[in-house]
C-alpha cells in the first residue's frame, strides 16, 4: 500500500529552487477579492470543476527530488485522493531537447560539450544525467508517468512548451540539434535581427514538433497540452510571411490594419493544431479512449500571438481551452467572454493560474555562489490555498468550468478543495473560523 507523498516533497517536486524566502505574508497579498463574488445556483455551487496541474519535467530532475522510478510513481499517486482531474507532464522545458526517450529530438544533456557545464547550474548537469540514467535502466520518465497514472485513473496530458529557445548561456544545454542544424528557420524581426526562437511561417519547424508530439502519443495518453504562454514570439517578420502578406494585400506587414497581419500569421498555426488535432485522432483510435487537445494561451494577447481561437473553436479542434496572462500570477480579468465564445463548442473553459506572484528561478551566478557557500536572497511569493479557493469561486461565478495551475499549487492542501464551488466555499468558511 502507498502513502501519499508528504506535502514538503511533492512540492520539492516542481518548487524546491522557486519558493526559498517565501513568508506567509507574502503569499497573502492576492487574498482580498477587489470585487464581491455573484452568488451562484446551488447546482453551480455543486457542479464538478476540472483541477489540472503542470508538471515542467525538469524541476523535479535539476533538484534531485526525482532519481528513482519509484519517485516518479510516488509523485503522480499523490494525486490520487485529490481533486486533481489531470496531470500536463510536460516533455521538457527547451526547445527540441527532452526528457524522454526520443528518437526525434535530443535528450536532455546529451550534446553538451563537456567544456560547457561549468557555465550552468550544479542542476543542469544532475538533471541531465539523471534523466540519461533511468532512460538507460528502463524506466524512461514518460512511461513511468504515464504508466502510474493509468494504475490510478488520472488523466494524463503530455504538455509541449510551444516555442522553448533560448540564448547564451543556454543555447547548447536547452536547445537540440534541429536548432543548431536549421538556423535558417529563426524568427526575423522588421529590422532583419533573428531571434532565437524558430518560426511557425515554417513548415519544417510545425512538422517537428508534430513528429516529437506524436513519438510522445504512442504511449497511453489522455490529451495534448499545447502551451503558448511558453513562450512567445511564434511569429517574426520571415520572408515567406512578408512575400505572402504582400501578395495578398498589397501592402508591407503590418500594413495600416494590424489585424489582418495577426491573422495572415495564424494561419500558418491553424494549420499545426489541425494536424496535431489528427495525430490525437489517430492516437485515440488506437488507444480505444479520447485523446483531448487543450490549448494555455493569454487572454489579451492571443491574436498577437498569431492564435486564432476562434477558428479553433468553430473548427472543433480544441477539447479545452486555459485562459491565462503571460507573467506573474496574482492577474485578474473577466473569463466569461471565453465562456461565451466555447458555448456550443464542446470546449471546456478554464482559467489558468500562475501560482508563482513574485521571483525569479535561479541563475549560474547564483548558484555558483552557493556553491561556494555564500547568502544568495531569493525571496519567492505565491498564492495561498485561501487565494485559490477565493480566487476559483470568483472563476466558476463566471462559467470557468475548471482551474489550471501552472507553477504550483505551493500549499498541497489546496488540492483538496477546488473540485466545487461549494468546497471552496466550505474551506473558506473554516479558515475565517480558525485564529490568526
């Protein structure tokens, strides 16, 4: 018989570099609603909500808290007994590197001059061969994840980082091969500088990604996250969208109506989540169960982004759609446009936490000043199980038909208790009980 994982350790999982110095009264300061929550319907009160929680697939790695299968099969059965309704195990935070056994990409590490380490964090380097050695004794971190929530009946999602390239220091640790051999894919911006990250205006670039999502399918999955808020620009000013712009309208991009621009470019993106829609398709056929395909994007910006949503909602290629804010949590806005917009659809609507308010993750510098044994200051502010709770009761008034959170929840306890309106109701009525 399993135990539950301790609170401290599951959070290890995805915190342990991101919380240190983080007070009680910092987490605190998103705990006031600014505006009064509508009452609901008691049947509103007592509807099933969807709790969905991201896993990087790196953290746990860098901190040491996942070295063993056993770990791994101990971290997805912590859910077992909460309100949890599906795990994003994300199939690595870099771009074209992962943390599984591909055969499409690199795995995380592998081609890292040995020179290079010293410029990365002691993390990096644990992660990385971690990662190897399990790959290598069998226990492939996917598999494993995979395998144990289907023994406990979680949804599991693999989560693609949608857009993860980075620069130096990094560029040799997070970004694969197919980064190095295809520069000629990058982003452009208006003045001709490129930008680290590759371009969907590219078909080589969309086929990529299609190929690692659908090597990661042929385990037994229950959905495709595909994260935007990770991280824009997917767009530039590349020569086939300048030329095929301008053929169109007969202008220069943008062109006096930005608009059109925003959705010259999402076409191009349309067209990767039809073909991801069929791989999922494909993979529920052989499967016997649904594939889902969910979508994280940011609410203001989401046509900017080159992210027609709308399109993908009348087209019926999104089973969930998590609205969220690219940054910092602790963001408020109205979710009942999406709400509206999904109706119809299919498409469930949630509304993506950032559990994370304040911080930044650790740097090289820093770490190598631990290393050396000297006071580095990383004070981290997150959302309590109060915020949460009073946050959600906020969301489901509005029609979210769930919450998603990303970077947390930091108290395990909060799990517990936003399946419902009316749990969260109830645990806030308790925690305005017990004294300060």
């Amino acid at each position: 018989m399993r135990t539950r994982l301790p609170a401290t350790i599951g959070l290890a999982l995805v915190f342990s570099l991101l919380t240190a110095g983080c007070s009680r009264e910092q987490s605190q300061l998103m705990a006031q609603p600014e505006q009064p929550i509508p009452p609901m319907a008691e049947d509103q009160m007592q509807q099933p909500r969807d709790v969905i929680i991201n896993n990087d697939g790196f953290s746990a790695f860098f901190s040491g808290a996942f070295s063993s299968r056993e770990d791994l099969e101990e971290w997805v059965h912590s859910y077992a007994d909460t309100d949890v309704t599906a795990i994003e195990w994300c199939l690595g935070p870099c771009g074209g590197v992962y943390t599984f056994g591909t055969q499409v990409g690199d795995v995380l590490g592998e081609n890292v001059p040995e020179e290079e380490w010293a410029n990365l964090r002691r993390g990096d380097r644990q992660a990385a061969e971690t990662v190897q050695r399990l790959i290598a004794e069998g226990n492939d971190p996917l598999d494993v994840v995979a395998g144990q929530a289907a023994e406990d009946g979680i949804d599991l999602f693999v989560s693609m980082r949608m857009d993860p390239f980075y620069g130096p220091p990094y560029q040799n640790y997070l970004n694969g091969s197919f980064w190095h051999e295809n520069p000629q894919l990058r982003i452009v911006d208006q003045n001709g500088k490129y930008h680290p990250h590759l371009s969907y205006a590219y078909p080589e670039f969309r086929q990529f990604f299609l190929d690692v999502l659908a090597e990661a399918a042929q385990r037994d999955i229950d959905g495709i996250n595909m994260d935007f808020l990770r991280h824009p620009p997917f767009f530039g000013f590349e020569p086939p969208l300048v030329e095929g712009f301008r053929a169109e309208y007969g202008v220069e991009p943008p062109g006096p109506d930005p608009e059109k621009w925003y959705r010259y470019c999402a076409r191009f993106m349309t067209q990767f989540v039809r073909d991801l829609r069929a791989i999922a398709d494909e993979a529920a056929d052989r499967l016997g169960h649904p594939v889902r395909l969910s979508a994280r994007i940011d609410h203001d910006q989401y046509l900017e982004h080159g992210l027609d949503i709308e399109t993908w909602l009348d087209e019926g290629l999104l089973d969930l759609l998590i609205v969220s804010e690219h940054g910092l949590g602790g963001f408020e806005f109205d979710i009942s446009p999406f709400v509206d917009m999904a109706r119809g659809t299919g498409c469930k609507v949630l509304f993506g936490e950032e559990a994370i308010t304040a911080g930044h993750d650790l740097t090289p510098e820093e770490d190598r000043k631990l290393a050396r044994g000297e006071h580095v200051e990383r004070t981290r502010s997150h959302l309590s199980t109060t915020d949460h709770c009073r946050r959600a009761l906020r969301w489901y008034s509005q029609g979210a038909d769930g919450v998603h959170i990303f970077n947390g929840p930091v108290e395990f306890d909060t799990l517990y208790h936003l399946g419902s309106a009316a749990k969260a109701q109830a645990y806030l009525e308790t925690a305005e009980q017990q004294p300060e």
